[in-house]
C-alpha cells in the first residue's frame, strides 16, 4: 500500500468515517420518523429514518417527503439498516417538537398548527372572534350588540383564520 493509501486508511480509522454513496429511491410510505422506500433496482427498503439519529425523544425535527417523490439516502453505517433520507425534494409536511411545543406545515391540508401544552394559536384566535362578535356594547340608551355587517365580517374572518390554522 503506498504513502497516500496509508494516510487515507488511518483516517478512515481515526475518524471512523464508513465511506458510502448516495443513493436515489422512491418513497413508497411514510411511518411515522420512518419510510419506505424503492430503489431503481426495484428493491424495496423499510425502516430508512427520517432523522439523522436514532432518537427516542419527542424533541424532533422531521421533513417528511411525499409518497411517490423522490428521496436521497445515506447510510450512517455502511449498512442498508442503516439509511436515513438525506434530501427531499417534494416535503408532505414540516414538524418540529421540543418540550411541548409544536409547529406542523402540512401539505395536504395546507394548514399551519403551532401549539404547546396549553394553547393553540388557531383555536385561540377563533375564540377571540367569537367572543368579539358576541360581545355586549354598553351605550347611553342601554346594552347593545355588534352590528350585524361586523358579525357578517368577523365570522369571514374567522373561516379565512381556520382555512389556515389548525384549531385542533
């Protein structure tokens, strides 16, 4: 082995670095941090993780790709048990959880959730309008209410507002 192999080979050594390709398959389904995938050759892989690490923690950030698109993979270990996707191209949804909270883009409904232990932002909202338009005017001739065309404009308001926001 000459001088360069060598270095190379102690470094892979040291380091512990595995070289490895990437490799492009397709996304046959989702399982929760996982997928399942279909390589060119036909060969279908389960179990490829959407996070880099094993992690049995609820604090995670997770693109899921969409079915049928097109992933790159990369295994950690050397392995086919040790694939994770790598880049996505078409994203399903966008999830990140730490301590609580959560913020979810979701492709297929095309809502936003952001939420934590104790609130959600869309079903918050929504209560607000309600109790606006609900609410009592006190004036000189006595208990009033909301005019009827500002009803008509907050419950507008409010069905754009679940259009957007999850209020689950």
């Amino acid at each position: 082995m000459d001088k360069s192999a060598k270095l190379k080979q102690a470094l892979i050594e040291a380091l512990g670095i595995t070289p490895n390709l990437a490799i492009t398959a397709e996304v046959v389904s989702i399982e929760n941090t996982t997928c399942t995938v279909k390589l060119v050759s036909e060969l279908v892989l389960s179990d490829v993780r959407l996070c880099a690490t094993i992690n049995e923690s609820d604090d995670l950030f997770v693109i899921t790709p969409k079915i049928g698109s097109e992933v790159i993979v990369m295994s950690q270990t050397g392995k086919l048990s040790g694939l994770f996707v790598l880049k996505v191209d078409a994203v399903e949804s966008i999830s990140y959880k730490k301590d609580g909270l959560e913020f979810l883009i979701n492709g297929t409904t095309g809502k936003v959730t952001l939420k934590n232990q104790s609130a959600n932002l869309g079903d918050l909202i929504s209560k607000l309008i309600t109790e606006i338009s609900n609410s009592i005017v006190l004036t000189p001739a006595g208990p009033g209410s909301i005019a009827p065309t500002t009803k008509a404009k907050l419950v507008l308001l409010d069905t754009k507002f679940k259009s957007l926001l999850n209020t689950d």
